[in-house]
C-alpha cells in the first residue's frame, strides 16, 4: 500500500534540493534566485531568511505570478523542515516555472547553520480585518500595509484638497500624517471641506482635521501644524517625512515647496482647482520636470484668482484630493506609473479627463541641467509672486 513516506520520496526524486550554503550565497548577494516562504503565519512571525518573500503553501499558486512573473526565473522554497516546499515545487513546475528548488531541511537547518532570521513586523488581529481589502490585493498584500503603517506624509492645507487627501491617507493607515494650516474653520467652508464640520467652526482647521482622522483610524498619529510654511521653517518642516500632499491655494507656497523639496529630496503630489477645473501631477526629483518647470514664473494676481474670488464646485476638491492620495499611496509602495511626467485634467462640467506631457526645462533655476540641490536658494516667494 502506497503511503506519506513512499511518495514524499518519489516527489523529492522529480524535483532538486539545495542545502543552506546555495540559500546563504544568495542571501549575500541580494540578486538571483527569488526566495520564497511557504510556511504559516504562526511560523512566519517567529522568523524568516532575509530577502525572503512570504507566501503561505495555500496561496502559492494563485499568487506566485505576482511574485515571480517570469517562468524562468530561479526560484527557492523553503518551509519548517523541506517537506511542504517539495510539494510546492513540483507544483510550480507544473505550472511552468523551470528552475525550481526546495530548501533541504528548511528553516530549521538555517537556524541549526547559526544563521540569523529576520522578525517581521506584525499587524495586529483588528489591523489584519480593517486592511483586509488591501492585503487580499497582491501588489500590497501585508507587507505593503506595513510599509504604509511605516510610512509619513505632510499634507500642505488642511481646506478643499487637504481634507479629502488626508481622509483617504488615513483610511489607508498611513502612520504619521502631519497638517500644516494656520487658517480656522469657517461656514463658508463647509461646503467642500468634509474634514471639518459645523460645531468646529472657529476652530483651527489642523485640530478639527486631527478629530476627524483620529476617530477614523486610531492607527494613525496625527501631528497639526498650526503655521504657514516659510523660508526659515520649510526644511525643518519636511525633513521627517517621506512624501508631501500639496493642497496649498497660493504660489509662494508652491514655489517654496517646490524648492524646498527639490534641496531634500522629496517627491511632491501637487493638485490644484479653480471653477469647475482641477489638475494634478507629481514632481519626483530626477524624474521628471518640477514646479517652476511648468510655472516658470506666476501669473499676475488677476488672471489667477483665489477660490475665494472666483467660486469653485464644492465636488470638485474631493475628486481632485482623491486623486492626489492615490498618488501618493501608488509612490508610497513604488506601484504603477507615478503622474511624474504627466499632468491630468479634470473638467467637471463636461466630465472629461485630458492629459499633458509636461518635460524639464534644461534651463530651470531648480532641477535644471548642473543645478545640485545645493545650489538651490529659498528666497523671499512673497517678493518674487507679486512681480508680473
């Protein structure tokens, strides 16, 4: 009678082991073959072999192509002992992949060759149910969200497209947002800015906006700034985070954001509306044009009024906000194709996107060719905005 040991036996004659030496060089050398854990969860959080990816046994097949899209790339599997991988890998073989290896002895002869492990950063039971719609998507999965939990974002404005940016960067569990606003709450705004609403007004828009993120996802650290950005506090400011949400309705600001994170590094999700109109883009160093690239100059005050002056749709922000955190998430975890490069219109009344191609000026004060972010100067945007 056939039995376990018998065709474990025959599996393992079909496919090829390597020991833990094979595992130990690729590790080193951070290239070559994708190595891949097949173990559970409750084994995963004890630790893993660096570099390695996790895939639980039950869902190699249909997530293995996400991972490893090429067949012929080199694959290694390993699991508590070598016995799970092996099945695992002839099953790949199955499906095509054609340099396929099993770790003999798992992770268990890693641990006895005195090798280290990795501990993974766990998300709790609640944070596992409240991200499950982004961890069940390949490209994310858990470690994406815990990228997100790592990761900070600064949000300039917390008015029209401040509030809905930041809602949705909360509701993704992006772990440290910070505001900056000096403004306070006013009626007038309420009828686009959904952060805030009519009991806070009066209220600091960066305090009303730390009580709605909060009650929405308690993950998340809220730090209001209430202060306009300058040119003494600009780099102080953005030094700590990862990305900037540009919601800001004036141009010294834009222009100072721009140089400021052109000096740090920092890519920059920008959007702007005026009417029934809105536009967003992102300027990502050395990818791509900046700010002053598309707006060498400000137009004169007249012939760009403020929200205040002309009106705007009250929608309008929300779609353009949402937008922009897409952005930001998608450049948060290196997803898709970023807008750098590109700036998209929206057109409310007719319900029509349009998209520009937007190229670097080689002679651009900022980005242009042999500018270092060293050489860049903040100076005083209030002075340089009010020349025509």
């Amino acid at each position: 009678m056939p039995n376990f040991q018998n065709y474990l036996r025959a599996i393992k004659s079909e496919i090829v082991e390597c020991d833990v030496r094979d595992v130990k060089r690729i590790v080193d050398a951070r290239t070559g073959a994708a190595i891949i854990d097949v173990r559970e969860q409750d084994e995963y959080v004890q630790g893993f072999i660096p570099t390695a990816r996790w895939i639980p046994r039950g869902f190699l097949e249909p997530r293995i192509e996400d991972v490893v899209p090429e067949r012929d790339q080199p694959i290694i599997l390993y699991c508590a002992g070598g016995t799970r991988s092996a099945l695992a890998a002839r099953s790949l073989k199955e499906l095509g992949y054609t340099s396929v290896k099993s770790l003999a002895g798992g992770f268990a002869a890693w641990k006895r060759a005195g090798h280290e492990a990795e501990l993974p950063v766990v998300m709790t039971k609640e944070q596992q149910i409240r991200y499950s719609r982004h961890t069940l998507l390949p490209e994310v999965g858990e470690a994406g969200q815990i990228k997100l939990l790592k990761s900070r974002v600064l949000c300039i404005g917390a008015g029209g497209l401040g509030a809905p940016s930041s809602v949705y960067l909360a509701a993704a569990g992006v772990g440290t947002i910070g505001l900056i606003d000096d403004d306070v709450v006013d009626l007038s705004n309420l009828q686009r800015q959904i952060i805030h609403a009519q009991e806070r007004i009066g209220m600091p828009k960066v305090e009303s906006a730390q009580k709605t993120l909060s009650g929405l996802n308690p993950d998340v650290k809220v730090v209001p700034l209430k202060m306009r950005l300058t040119a003494e506090n600009v780099l102080g400011v953005l030094k700590d985070y990862d990305l900037i949400v540009d919601g800001a309705d004036n141009f010294p600001t834009r222009y100072l954001l721009n140089d400021a994170s052109l000096k740090l590094g920092k890519p920059v999700v920008h959007a702007s509306i005026y009417r029934f109109e809105g536009q967003v883009t992102a300027f990502v160093p050395g990818q791509g044009p900046c700010y002053r690239c598309l707006y060498p100059a400000p137009p004169p005050p007249d012939m760009a009024p403020s929200c205040q002056e002309a009106g705007v749709l009250g929608v309008l922000p929300g779609i353009i906000g949402v937008l922009e955190a897409s952005e930001a998430i998608k450049l948060l975890l290196g997803l898709g194709t970023s807008l750098a490069g590109r700036l998209l219109i929206f057109d409310a009344l007719k319900t029509k996107f349009r998209e520009l191609k937007l190229r670097r000026d080689p002679a651009c004060p900022t980005c242009g060719d042999g500018v270092s972010p060293e050489q860049i100067e903040l100076i005083d945007y209030e002075q340089f905005c009010s020349m025509r």
